[in-house]
C-alpha cells in the first residue's frame, strides 16, 4: 500500500513504547535487522547520536526487544548512558 500522501491515524503508544514514540516524533529513527555477525540488531538514532544498540537475544520476542530499546532510549536521555551491545566494551 503507498501511504505517500496519505495521513495516519494516530494513537496512543503501547505502554512500555513511549520512548521509541518520543523519538521517531523527534525525526529520529529505529532500525530491526542483521547486523553480522549478528541476526538481529535493534537501533536507536537521533539526529546527532546513535542513542541505542542491542543484539536480540536467541529466546527474546521482537515485543521484548522492543521494549528493552525503550528503555535504553530513557537510559540514553535521562541518565547519559548509552548502550551498544553490538560493539561490546569501549
């Protein structure tokens, strides 16, 4: 379907998705794919910063990743942390 020109119906973030809501609202953005050598890698990115990184875990569902980006992006905002699984310790 090509939404272009088209407007969506906005609702209410799911609870626990008010930080990825915040941010896409923003111009930021989330990505969900393969980041080798890993499956799947969840991003979080603001305009300046690449807020987020997790690797998804073998027993995790797509939700719970989800929802664990959420919380890295108020771990990024509220309390400078950044978490990046992906590139391991700096």
């Amino acid at each position: 379907m090509n939404m272009i020109g088209k407007t969506r119906k906005r609702s209410k973030p799911q609870p626990g998705q008010i930080n990825l809501e915040a941010l896409i609202e923003g111009g930021g953005e989330i990505t969900i794919g393969p980041v080798p050598p890993f499956e799947c890698v969840a991003t979080a990115t603001d305009e300046h910063n690449c807020v987020a990184m997790l690797v998804r875990q073998p027993s995790e569902s797509l939700d719970d990743l989800l929802q664990r980006l959420d919380a890295a992006i108020e771990a990024a905002y509220e309390y400078d942390h950044f978490i990046d699984e992906v590139n391991g310790p700096q």
